[in-house]
C-alpha cells in the first residue's frame, strides 16, 4: 500500500491475459459498484479514469456528498481504499468487471483538486456561482446557445468561462461576461499568487451550453476560498 499527498494506491496481486473492453463501459460498471458503497460513508464519486497501457490504473476520485463538509483529506482516501477492497477483490458475476479485476492494476484514490472536473448535472447545481472553464465538441448554433446576438459575435468559439448560473434542459447555463468570454484569452496565475480581481462588466450574457456537447469542464480554482481554508487550518491546528 502506497500513500502521497492526499492520494492512496493500492496494487491488486492477481494476474491474467484478459483485455478490458471500452473504457466508458467498464467505468459505468465500476461506478454501479462504488457508487452505493461510498454513499453510505457519506461521499460521492466524482471521476474514475483507466489506464490501460503497460502498467494499468484505475483511478477514483472522491468528494464529500454534503459540500459543508469541505475537501477531501488523506484519511478518506485510506477509507475509501479500505472501504473497496473487499468488493474489488471478490469474484463478480459481472464479466465486465471480471475483465479488469482479474488483472494486475494499481488502484488510486484521490480528492478531486481545485480544479474539480464537472460532468453531471449535480455537479453544475452544486457550484453555481462558481466559475467554470469548459470547452464544447464544436462551435454551438444561436438555437443551441438561446443566444442569438452572442452566437453572432462568436462564430467559432469552443473554449468558455464563465459563472455557472444553473441547469435546465439538459444545458449548463453560463453567465459570460465581457472580458471572461474564451477561454484561450486568460493564463493562468502562478502558483502561490492570487488571481486578480476582475470587474465583472454590468450586464452579462448568459448562454446555454448543452451538457451532451460539452467535452470537458473544470472549476476555475478560487484563490480567495483557499486562502480562507488555509487560514482555517493554521488557526485549527
């Protein structure tokens, strides 16, 4: 058993030939899995990733199921591990899983980072009011954004930022401001440096972005909830 930082690994003994089918299958059938078992114990799975190259990883990424709680530390990830062992290690009826468990892999577990993927929809819900950065599989139409004069003006965007405003129809809906509008306008602060503070211009224009459509999306990290965090901590040692 190996521990860094605020991830756990864990490394399965078992060996055999089996190819694990397509990844997005198989992650579906280890969320069915984890799912119910981390609910439980008050968390909620965020993102599993699979390597599938020479050496095999499965991933999990975990957060707390009540935001109050704040981050995830050290100790849930060992609980967690703890926790999955059992089940990872038994035999499945599920040839799916059997395909992958019965093989040599190392197991991570993880807090999701400041920049936590965002891929469902409670994900969204959960943090509006927070800003996102997110890019879409190709350039979205005036009837898909429900924006015509922003669709006008921005032809070929793919990459957005902007305030998670909330979820309807099966799209995010995005607050972009003037000078939030892409993505690829912004760097990133180095590291142990605030972001600065921007203006956010009176009136914004607010797009939707079909979740279907949406290749991939973070939270922007907020600089000033880490400080207070951090803070936190120094005074509760």
């Amino acid at each position: 058993m190996r521990k860094t930082n605020s991830e756990l690994s864990t490394t399965a003994t078992t060996t055999t030939e089996n190819q694990a089918p397509a990844t997005s299958v198989l992650t579906e059938h280890l969320e069915a899995l984890m799912k119910p078992i981390l609910e439980v114990m008050g968390y909620e799975v965020v993102h599993l990733e699979l390597e599938t190259g020479r050496q095999r990883i499965l991933r999990l990424f975990i957060d707390w199921l009540d935001p109050a709680k704040g981050g995830i530390g050290v100790e849930d990830c060992v609980k967690v591990s703890r926790a999955l062992d059992e089940p990872l290690e038994a035999a499945s009826p599920d040839p799916v899983l059997n395909s992958w468990l019965k093989t040599e892999y190392e197991f991570e577990v993880s807090s999701p980072g400041i920049d936590r993927p965002l891929r469902k929809e409670k994900d969204f819900l959960r943090f509006i009011g927070r800003e996102t950065r997110l890019s879409t599989l190709r350039p979205l139409s005036s009837d898909e954004l429900k924006n015509e004069t922003y669709a006008s003006r921005n032809p070929k965007q793919k990459n957005f930022i902007g305030e998670i405003a909330g979820f309807e129809g099966g799209s995010i809906l995005l607050k972009v401001f003037a000078n939030m509008g892409s993505a690829k306008s912004l760097t990133q602060p180095k590291k142990g440096v605030k972001k600065p503070k921007v203006a956010a211009a009176p009136v914004a224009d607010l797009i939707h972005l079909p979740l279907s459509l949406v290749a991939k999306a973070n939270l922007e990290p907020d600089f000033d909830i880490i400080d207070d965090e951090n803070d936190d901590e120094s005074e509760n040692p």
